[in-house]
C-alpha cells in the first residue's frame, strides 16, 4: 500500500515537472524576440495606406493590402460594427476548426482589436480556419499572418450585411451596413417631432388626427379621407373624386404635402387598392411617392405597413384579405429597402396569433372588420413615437 | 249707433295694427336684431355641452379654433367664437362645427367651406359605407344669424335644436 502511495506520488511530480518545463518553454517562445525575417512586401503584401470610413465616419480600421484587395481581422471589424445593423459576434469552434460568426449579436472586445500592423512577419500562409456564418460556411480568401486571419472585404461583405465602395478621389474604402428599412425602437419623441409630418392615408388613418398636439402627434397635417386609394391619389381632382382636403380645399396629395411643407411622410395604404393586384397596387404606391418626392424631395418617407381585416371580415375576398395584405406589405418592405424609405411595421400592433385583426381593436365588427377604433388607435400612435428616425 | 260702430271699428283697426306690430317682429329686419343680441349673449361652448350631456357623448375629442383651418379653411379671423369637437363612437369620427363669424360676409365663407366638407364626405362615403352615406345625405350645414353650423352624426337634428334653441 505504501509502495502504491510512492509510486502515485512520484507519477504526479513528474508530471507537475513536464507542466512546469513545458510552460516555460512556451514563454520562452513567446518572449524571446525571434527577428522578423519575411519581408511583406516580397510577397505583394503591404499595410493598406486607403483611409477607411464606415457608415460616413472615419475610422482606423488597419487593414494589409494583398494582391490589389483589402484584408481586414474579423476582430477589427467586428468592434467597427458594433452597434450598427451589421453587428456580428465572433466564437472559435476548436472541434471543427471553425471561426463562428453570429449576426446581430453585440461583439465583446477583447482589447487587442484595431492594433498596429507590421510591414514583416514571422509566419504566413493561407488561413486553415473554416468561417461559418449564422451556420453557413462562407467561402472567403484569408490569410493567416502571426496567427491572426485576415479576410478579404469582398468576400465578406454581403454575408456581412456590409456595402463596400472604393473613393478614388479619396483614395479610400466606404463601408457601409446594409439599409434596414425597419425602423427600430427609439425613446419617445416629443409631440412637436411630428410638426413637419403629414399622415396620409384612408379611413384606417382619419382616427390620428385625434391625437394631435399633446395627445401625440403635435401639429402634423393629416390628409386622409374615407374610401382614398393609391389610384384615387394619382387620378385628377374632381368633383366627384376622392381626395383629401387640407385648409379646406380639395388637392392632389402631393399638393397638400407640399402646401404644409411637410419633411416627413407617412402613408398607410393598401386596403382599397389590394383589389387591383399586390404587384400593381405596389407598383402604383411608388409611382405616388415618387410624385411626393418630386414636389417635397427632402421628404423622409415613412411607409406604415396596412392593418389586418379580421379573420371574420365580410369584407375580405379573394383579392383582398389577410394573405394578400401581408404579400402587399412584404412588398413594400422590399421598396423601403431599395429606395431606402422607413418602414414602420404598424400591423405587427394589431395582429392576432393568426395574423388577424385583434377583435377588441376592431370597431366594426360586424359591418367591415377591417378599421381600428379610437381607443385601440393609441397603440398605434405609442408605436409612431417610439419609432422614429 | 254708427258713431258706436265707428270707435268700435277704430279700436279693432287699432288692435289688429298693434297685433301686427307684434307680429311684425318675426320680420327679417326685426328679427335680426332681436336674433343678434340672442347671439351677443351666446356661448357656443355651453352648447356644446349641452351637446354633449344631452346626448350622453362619452368619447369626443375638442378641436381647437386654430385647426378648423387645416381641417375645413376656416380662418380664425372670421369668427368671433366657435365649439367645435369630433365623437369617436363610430367606425368613423362624427363632426361638429360651430362657428359664430364675424359678419354677414365671413358666414358665407365659413358656411362654404362646411358645405365643401359635407360634399366631401358624402363623396368619400358613397360608393363605400351606405351607412354613412345616408347619414351625411341627412346632415345639412345651417345658418342662423351669424353662427354657422354642421352635425354630422346620426343624431344632426337633436344637436341643431339644442343650438336653435340656445340661440332664441
């Protein structure tokens, strides 16, 4: 028993001494300053001199230029992102060898990021690391240089979420994160942000004007009527035509903006124009804001996605109900985001677990079931002023 | 006895002239005075409220004089006083707008742009809600005296005699 005691004994000190040996030859790795002996530039590599901005700011981003392209350290970019749409955590899955990258996830900076680069190195080679995007690998060209990858931009970028133009009069690279039109929760904006709005749109909007001033909406315009459409809006007025009046006169929507000099824009249509077919309607939507961009071009526009009908409504049909308004509102969504409008998901307010129109915000239930009462308007206008740009 | 006739028939004459005097008094030309110093006194805010109890309103919305020029072009310069407010118990907002105007002049204009607003629903209502649309077919825009009004709601004609009523 006591030879056993002697034997674990010694087979732990020998262990403990490989340990102790094996550390410190690793410090002495680490520490003894070995010379820097591969010169970049033999390689076509060399310290990018492109001042970098992301998101119109500049930054000091370092980046190598190799063979003509810019290679960036995920780290680097990760703290450049953060906060921004196009943020992105980094994880290392030893296992599978993998750098894992998970978008829209804050990154926790390490404190090495955006370091010096240097024009010598001691090792470099093409990264053995595989990078998996949100589960997906990405094929990428990187390099590992002293043990840190770095990654061609424009491999990354759309996985990133990233547009990355290059300055030739500045000599310099824009990054910038790809445009959400979804506008994110913000804190409550004062009444009198809505001074310069006009809201726009059919009998759902005319409970808005309820709110104004200290209710909400301080002194927006609110040019809606009951029965208004997208077509009615782009027709003449007439007598017979359906247009909002604003100051008591009858005018084309775009008139009206103009005449109340409104710098924001909301719209909410859809449900009187559905009718003609999503792709048309939404056709049509653009070509209306566009003749409001053309009289108020430094309008900001705000599309308000339209409200569900009921799942009972009397009203929906095959052309107008609940799928063909969510079809309709993607479709604007994807407008937003190519005209690079807002997008205020308004519906999201109102829908039930089925997508519906939620019965206690409905006031007519038993005629329509499609408007939303006065009452049930407050969420909406909460929604508005926690929802700016 | 002739003589009798004649001072009866005098007092008759008399009388039916002093009747007629009375009478007269429903004339244009009396009657607005009589009417306009009924205005003087007027306040459009009690009948508002007498609106608003009489009929039990629980959801309204007040609109204040400087937004009847956005929402009808009324200018505040034509009115002396106004109550105005929005009912929110239907699919829609119900409207009522009163405005005493300045002068003869400043009515018509005030009453043109209700008669614009009415035909504007009416338009807006037609081929949508037949409900409404029979409704705002109903409403009219009134005038008496200086004080212009429009009720649009299914209960027009309580609201309207509340006000005739405040005016005489």
């Amino acid at each position: 028993m006591q030879n056993q005691r002697i034997k674990a004994a010694a087979i732990a000190l020998c262990v403990l001494a490989l340990i102790t040996a094996a550390k410190i030859n690793s410090a002495k790795t680490d520490t003894e300053s070995k010379p820097k002996d591969i010169q970049l530039s033999s390689l076509g590599i060399s310290v990018s001199n492109q001042d970098v901005e992301f998101n119109g700011a500049p930054s000091d981003i370092p980046a190598y230029n190799i063979k003509g392209s810019n290679y960036f350290k995920l780290r680097d970019l990760a703290k450049l992102f953060n906060g921004s749409t196009a943020q992105f955590s980094i994880s290392a899955d030893d296992k599978i060898h993998s750098i894992c990258i998970s978008k829209g996830n804050a990154y926790t900076e390490r404190g090495d990021e955006m370091s010096g680069l240097s024009e010598t190195a001691l090792s470099i080679g093409e990264s053995p690391w595989k990078l998996i995007v949100d589960g997906s690998e990405l094929t990428a060209s990187a390099y590992s240089i002293d043990g840190s990858n770095y990654y061609k931009i424009r491999d990354i970028n759309n996985a990133l979420g990233v547009d990355v133009e290059y300055n030739k009069e500045k000599n310099s690279i824009e990054l910038s994160s790809e445009y959400d039109p979804v506008v994110p929760e913000s804190a409550a904006a004062d009444p009198s942000w809505f001074d310069d709005a006009a809201f726009c749109g059919d009998s759902l909007s005319t409970w808005l004007q309820n709110y104004a001033g200290d209710a909400g909406l301080g002194n927006a315009a609110f040019l809606t009527a009951t029965s208004f459409g997208i077509v009615n809006a782009l027709g003449p007025v007439t007598e017979s035509s359906v247009h909002p009046s604003y100051q008591g006169s009858k005018m084309l929507l775009e008139d009206a903006i103009a005449l109340k000099g409104a710098k924001k824009v909301y719209l909410m249509f859809g449900i009187n124009d559905i009718d003609y077919g999503v792709d048309e309607a939404a056709k049509y939507y653009v070509e209306l804001i566009n003749k409001i961009l053309a009289k108020s071009p430094e309008a900001q526009i705000y599309i308000e996605s339209a409200t569900p009908m009921l799942n009972t409504s009397k009203r929906a049909t095959y052309k107008l109900n609940n799928e063909t308004i969510r079809a309709f509102n993607e479709k604007m969504r994807y407008y937003c985001k190519e005209y690079k409008w807002n997008y205020l998901d308004i519906a999201s307010v109102y829908a039930d677990e089925f997508g519906g129109l939620k019965a206690d915000a409905c006031s007519d239930a038993e005629t329509m079931g499609l408007h939303i009462s006065f009452g049930a308007t407050a969420k909406w206008v909460d929604y508005l002023r926690t929802h700016t740009r | 006895m002739k003589k009798l006739c004649v001072i009866a028939l005098t007092f008759v004459l008399l009388f039916c002239a002093c009747g007629k005097n009375d009478a007269g008094s429903s004339s244009p030309g009396n009657s607005g005075t009589q009417t306009e110093s009924a205005i003087e006194a007027l306040s459009l805010a009690n009948v508002q409220e007498e609106i608003i109890s009489s009929l039990k309103i629980t959801e309204y919305t007040d609109i204040s004089p400087e937004r009847l020029l956005d929402l009808y072009g009324i200018d505040t310069a034509d009115m002396s006083q106004s109550a105005s407010f929005t009912i929110m118990s239907g699919a829609y907002p119900y409207e009522v707008v009163m405005v005493q105007a300045v002068d003869k002049a400043a009515a018509g204009r005030v009453s043109e742009k209700l008669q614009a607003r009415l035909a504007d629903l009416q338009n807006q209502y037609k081929d949508y809600d037949a409900e409404s649309y029979k409704m705002a077919q109903e409403c009219t825009v009134d005038t008496d005296g200086l004080v212009v009004s429009l009720f649009l709601s299914p209960d027009h004609g309580k609201m309207h005699e509340i006000l005739t009523s405040a005016i005489s």
